[in-house]
C-alpha cells in the first residue's frame, strides 16, 4: 500500500473550483488549472479541509456558498486544537500577516500541525507568499513543526502537462 501525500485545502480552492467563468484573464486560467488538478489530480493526494475552510465557504452569497459546501462535502477535516490556535497567534505576532487575516495565519498554521506535505491555495498575499514565507517558516520550525510545501495547483500536477 503506497502512501498518499496529505494536500490541506486552502477556501480559494472550492471558490475557484466553483466560481463562474472570470472576465479577467488571469483569474479564469486559475478556474481552469483548479477544475484540471481537481478533475486529473486530488486523486493521487489524501485531501484534508478544517472548520476554517467550513467557516469560510457556508459564507457570502447562498448559491455559491452551497456550491462550495457540495464540492467539499466528505472530505475530512483536520482539528483546531491549542497548538493550532497558539501557532496562528505567534505567526501573526510577527507582523507578517495582518491581525484581520488570522484565518488565514490558521490555514498555515494547521497544516503546519497536522504535518500535511502541501497547503494548496490561490492566497498569494498572505498564504503563498515566497517574501513572507520565509520567515514564517522559521516561526513554524521554531515552534517545533514543519511547513508544508505551500502551493498553487499548477505547482502541483505532479509533472504532468496539462491543455
């Protein structure tokens, strides 16, 4: 039995997967590349969500949050405990994510916790950040656990091409 990489599934995720079609350009190839690695891809990894993810897709618009709700119903969801709370409190007492975006200090710091290999997200301010990263990952380490590889789903297709 051959094991399965972990992928912790930042909320952008189902919102691009779901979304309609984007007039801007760069964001409908972000729709495009998220439905290909979802369609050609989740398969070969254990996906994980949390009550972050629940949280942040059952809210804003109804339709779209049932169509977020539907595309990540039974995936499992990984717990936020002490350790996760007090390592989303420490990123952001860096500075390097603002207070107002603590959720999204939690999506790393909950991966971080449950040892996922990949945090998948399209966050490139406070998630997917190579400027900011690299100092978070010292946070991260410092409290005793290891960063994911965070990436975006083109990063993410194993070396297979996609159309």
């Amino acid at each position: 039995m051959s094991h399965k990489p972990t992928v912790y599934l930042e909320t952008t995720i189902p919102s691009f997967l779901t979304s309609r079609p984007s007039n801007n350009l760069i964001i409908a190839g972000r729709q495009e590349v998220t439905r290909q690695w979802w369609e050609r891809r989740k398969d070969a990894y254990h996906v994980f969500i949390s009550q972050y993810v629940l949280d942040e897709a059952s809210s804003g618009n109804p339709e779209a949050s049932e169509r977020r709700m539907n595309v990540i119903k039974g995936l499992e969801s990984l717990r936020i405990d002490n350790d996760v709370v007090a390592l989303a409190e420490r990123i952001i007492e860096t500075g390097l994510i603002p207070s107002k975006a603590i959720t999204d200090a939690g999506h790393i710091a909950i991966a971080a916790r449950h040892s996922m290999d990949f945090l998948l997200t399209w966050n490139c301010t406070h998630i997917a950040n190579a400027e900011i990263l690299v100092k978070i990952n010292y946070v991260v380490s410092a409290a005793g656990f290891f960063l994911p590889t965070i990436c975006t789903p083109d990063e993410l297709f194993g070396g297979e091409e996609y159309e």
